[in-house]
C-alpha cells in the first residue's frame, strides 16, 4: 500500500471499497464484529437507508408504485492486495452463496485516510481496553 503525506497527514493509494447492502437483520453488526475479531480490520463502517426495489410495488390507490424498505450498508476499506480474499470472505460470511436480497461489489479508491484507535480505547462492553493491536475479551 502506497502511502504520500499531505499537510502533515498521511493519505493511502492503491485500496479498494468493498460495499455490502444487506437486509436489515443483523448482519451488518455480526459481519463487522467477524472482520475486526477474525481479520483485525476496523476500517469498516454500517449505516441504515432506504431501498427502493422494483421487484416490490405495492398498489397505492389504483396505482404501482416503488415500497421502500430498510437496508444496511456496510463499507470496509482493504489494501488492494488483499481485496479478493476478503471480498470471498465477505460473500461467505454473510451468505450471499445462498438466495438472499443483498448485493456486494467492490471498487478503487483514489486515495483514502488511515484508521486507528487510540490507545485505551473501551471496544464493548465486557472486554478489555485495547493496547496497540492486541484485542482480547475477558
């Protein structure tokens, strides 16, 4: 990963965005406790929005029309290199190899920010504070 310092701030070159729009169930929240305990990455972020789908129209006084519902979008920025593998990691992890309404895609990124915790730093409730790299639960 390519790094170039700008303003006294340190910016990344050569990472990919993997976006998942997951059905709002809880996958979101279980996929990015797996990436930071299983894969270490806190580069990763959930929000909720609205989806419009075509495939659901409801009748709306005699008339079709688009249903929203709720979906979570979740983000992870990943170096480049190692992109596929945690694109294949991600389709597994919250089974996109079955029938399930989400999408998953990937794309560059011109340049990105780095993201660390600073030291002592609570994660959740129940678990230690974070030293440097270590993460361990009580």
């Amino acid at each position: 990963m390519a790094t170039r310092s700008r303003r006294s701030s340190t910016l990344l070159t050569d990472v990919r965005l993997i976006t998942c729009i997951l059905p709002d169930k809880g996958q979101d929240t279980a996929l990015l406790k797996a990436l930071r305990t299983e894969k270490g990455i806190i580069s990763a972020n959930t929000f909720q929005c609205r989806w419009f789908g075509l495939q659901l129209r409801r009748r709306y006084k005699w008339k079709r029309q688009a249903a929203g519902y709720s979906v979570r979008v979740a983000t992870v920025v990943v170096q480049e290199e190692q992109a596929d593998d945690l694109f294949e990691y991600i389709y597994y992890q919250v089974n996109f190899d079955h029938p399930c309404p989400g999408l998953i895609y990937q794309g560059n990124l011109t340049v990105a920010t780095p993201y660390t915790l600073p030291a002592g730093v609570l994660e959740e409730k129940g678990e230690k504070i974070l030293h440097s790299r270590s993460r361990t639960k009580e």
